[in-house]
C-alpha cells in the first residue's frame, strides 16, 4: 500500500469515527488536489482552537 492509500484509509476511519458521511470519490479527488501537503503533518492539521490560524 503506498502513503496516499494509507492516508486515505486515515480520513475515511476518521470519517466514520467521526459518523460523518462522505463521497469516496469527492474525498478521492480533494485529497490529489491538496498535493503533498497531504503528507506533511503540519499541513495535514488545521487547529481550530488557534485564534492565529483562524483568522483570515
């Protein structure tokens, strides 16, 4: 299995942890579009309890 396969069996886990429901394929293709940021975990997160990294 390569890192995208592995990251996408992340999100879907996470997904299904979370009993939110979502198109394979439309997760498929946002997740190629982000590149390999996918792979870096500081811009995999997005911490929304961080005043700085909600502003705009």
């Amino acid at each position: 299995m390569g890192k995208f396969d592995e990251c996408m069996d992340t999100y879907k886990a996470e997904f299904k942890k979370l009993g939110v429901s979502f198109d394979e394929d439309l997760l498929t293709k946002v997740a190629k579009g982000c590149g390999p940021s996918i792979y870096n975990k500081d811009a995999s997160n997005f911490a929304g309890s961080d005043p700085k990294e909600l502003q705009l």
